[in-house]
C-alpha cells in the first residue's frame, strides 16, 4: 500500500481521522456522536480491531449485540456484518485498527444506513 496523506473526513454519525497508516495497516480515531450509528456493513479486503477510548459502544457482528466501555475492544473478522452505535448521551471515541490487502474507504458493503448512503 502506499503511504498516504492523512485524512480526515465529517460524515452524518461523526468524524474520523486516519492517525497512522503503513503497508497492510491503518489507523483511525473515530468518533461517534450521541445517538448515532454507523452503516450495517461488512469489507471484502480489511479486518478490524476497534478500542473504546471514551464513552460506550454497542457493536453488533453477525447480529450478536455486545457492549464496550473504556479500554474494552472487540475484533471485526474480515466478512462479518457489523455496526457500531451510540445509544448514549456523550461522544463515543474508538481507535480502529484496519488490517488488509486493500484498505480504502470504498471497501464498504452497506445493508443498512441510517443515512441512504449506496
């Protein structure tokens, strides 16, 4: 993979910044504000390892619900369908950690959106 410039990118649920990135690997510090959730999605080329680092998480795999609070963590296996929502009242913060042959933002197979993103 190339290295890239680090972006950063608002979208209807939050914000994310990718922090670091490198061949095969990518970081993201993502926020969630209170309310929100993300697509029910899955990648075709990427895995997932998210860390809660303020607030709590609700995660849904292969529609198994569990909660995460600070310091907890949860692995996304490559192909689950997956969301991650914030049912409380405070920002939810999470650092992602992607790992794959392609980790592009149009990895994205979405089944639901709050949002009607495609």
């Amino acid at each position: 993979m190339q290295k890239k410039s680090l972006d950063h990118d608002k979208r209807p649920w939050g914000e994310f910044q990718v922090i670091d990135c490198g061949d095969g690997f990518q970081v993201k510090r993502i926020i969630v504000l209170p309310g929100k959730r993300l697509s029910l999605q899955s990648h075709k080329f990427r895995k997932e390892h998210w860390v809660v680092s303020s607030g709590e998480a609700e995660v849904e795999i292969n529609n198994k619900i569990s909660k995460l609070t600070i310091a907890e963590s949860i692995d996304i296996p490559l192909g689950a369908i997956h969301r991650l929502s914030n049912k409380s009242k405070s920002k939810l913060i999470i650092i992602e950690i992607q790992f794959g042959s392609y980790l592009g933002e149009d990895d994205i197979i979405r089944y639901e959106d709050d949002f009607n993103r495609t």
